[in-house]
C-alpha cells in the first residue's frame, strides 16, 4: 500500500497532497485522494485530522478546491483528507449508467451484494484503509484526534460513519457536521436506489446501519457533537431527498437539545458549493473546539 504523489500544490502555508495507491479495499483499484496539512504540522508536533465526503459525482477535489476549508484549517493546525466518492475503474456492469449510483456515488458503505461486494466497500476505505496507510507513511496526523464532515451524500456518510463509531463503542470521531445530508436515506429516492443496489437485503439492511435518522434514535444519552446546515432553496430538500426534518426530530425525541445536536436552516441558499464555502469556515471552527480539546 505504498503511497505515490501526484501532485503538491502550497495553500495557505501548508501544502495540498495528491496521493495515489492501491486499495485493497476497493479490491485492488488504484484510489486516489487528496490530504492537506497545514504548515505547523512536524513529526513533533502531530496534527488532528479532520475528513471530508463529497457528494453524488464528485471526486477528491471537490471539497479541496472549492469547499473554502483550507484556511481555516491552516489557521487551526488541523489536517484534512478528501478520500473519493466511489471505486473507480472496476468494470461492473452498470456502474456508470446513471449519475446516483456507481461511479462517483459509492455512499460510504459496505456492499453486501455479490455483484458489487468486491470493490464498493467506501465504509472500510475511509475509517479503515486511508488512515492506515497514512499513519504507514509516517505523515505528522495524531490518529487519536479525527473528526469528520461532508456534504450531501457525503454528509450522509459522514453522520452515518460518526453515529455509528458512537454506538459501537469506537468513537473514532469526536464531532460531525454535514451540508445538507442525505439524513434519512431510507425513505428517500436516492437512498433507495443505492440499498437496494449495493445491499443483499435493501433498504431493510440498510436501515440500522446506514440512516442517521434511525442510528440517532438509538443513542440514548451516549454525548454527541453534530451541526448540520442546509438551505432552504435546495431543490434537493425541497424534492424529499435530504428529509433534514425527520433527523432533527428523531434526536429531539431521543433527548439531544441545540447544543449537542444543531440544525440550521440557512435561508434561501442551494445545494451548491457556494453554499458550502459560505458555512465551510463555521464547520472547520466547530470541529476544532472538539479536535483541539
């Protein structure tokens, strides 16, 4: 799993890293993602790491050109890693047939169906596999220290990936935010199209693993760290896709009050990445409070 550079670009006095490898996880395909530290970080002064998870057709450099995180981040001393959205390359039978599943929409799960189980495993990618070969590589990250963040069904992921860690007891994030998340993928189009490709048992797997709206309803008092944001004219949550609604009212029915669990309704912004770099420096400052601790 050696890593190879692509590219180095310097950004706000760190540097932004193109990195290439195998994944085993992805069965063997080359992956590619891109990994910003910012100028403090030195093998004796270890930086936390912070991930972000683009959305439906995106691709590592999303989040990392146009997401406005890496001044913030620099100002912060903290690591980010922009993992891609799906395997690339793995020649399944209509995976590139349509824009919401497949390539570039891998939504941060394990599949269980014969046909995509070899190479659709984003879940083990991303918590696993990537910091794993980072800490192998001997990069300046404390491992220790992760929060996670992203968009769409990148923030599905994330709040999924986050909750998930709670539960099982690894708590390997401290705080999660998303913009405009797939939050309750089990009652909406997208999510059912993806679980009912990507999984054996469809959306009824997919519901105690991969819906925030359900994982949230099972925490009981465990403590938590969440923002979310979305915009009031996204035609995407005006459609029923993101369903930010039924998450908010699941963790106020479990007992989680504005300062655990906040959900903000940003008037008239869309699903674009204008939005997102509006709030991106906001996300960045809320996971720092956790990271930083």
């Amino acid at each position: 799993m050696s890593l190879e550079q692509v590219s180095v670009n310097k950004a706000f006095d760190g540097q932004l890293v193109k990195y290439k490898f195998k994944s085993a996880a992805l069965g063997g395909l080359d992956a590619n993602f891109n990994l910003f530290l910012p100028g403090n970080a030195a093998e004796g002064n270890k930086v936390p790491l912070l991930t972000y998870l683009a959305g439906l057709t995106c691709t590592e450099d999303n989040g990392a050109q146009k997401g406005h995180f890496l001044g913030p981040a620099s100002q912060e001393g903290i690591a980010i890693l922009f993992p891609d959205t799906s395997p690339r390359g793995a020649g399944v039978e209509g995976e590139t047939d349509s824009w919401d599943f497949g390539v570039g929409a891998g939504f941060y799960l394990n599949a269980t169906h014969p046909k995509w189980a070899k190479h659709y495993n984003m879940l083990t990618h991303v918590t696993l596999e990537l910091p794993q070969v980072l800490e192998t590589a001997g990069l300046p990250i404390d491992f220790k220290r992760q929060s996670i963040f992203g968009h769409s069904m990148g923030g599905h992921g994330a709040l999924t990936l986050y909750l998930s860690s709670v539960l099982n007891g690894t708590k390997q994030y401290r705080s999660v935010s998303a913009f405009a998340p797939i939050a309750n993928p089990v009652n909406c189009p997208w999510g059912q199209k993806a679980f009912g490709g990507y999984l054996q048992g469809g959306v009824d797997e997919a519901r105690d693993r991969y819906d925030a709206t359900e994982l949230v309803k099972k925490l009981g008092k465990e403590p938590v760290h969440v923002l979310v944001d979305y915009g009031t004219a996204d035609n995407f949550y005006k459609s029923g896709q993101l369903l930010p609604e039924n998450f908010l009212k699941a963790a106020r029915d479990t007992g989680y009050d504005e300062v655990q669990v906040r959900v903000r309704a940003q008037e008239g912004y869309d699903h674009s990445y204008y939005f997102i770099s509006t709030f991106g420096a906001d996300h960045v400052h809320f996971h720092a409070n956790f990271l930083k601790a």
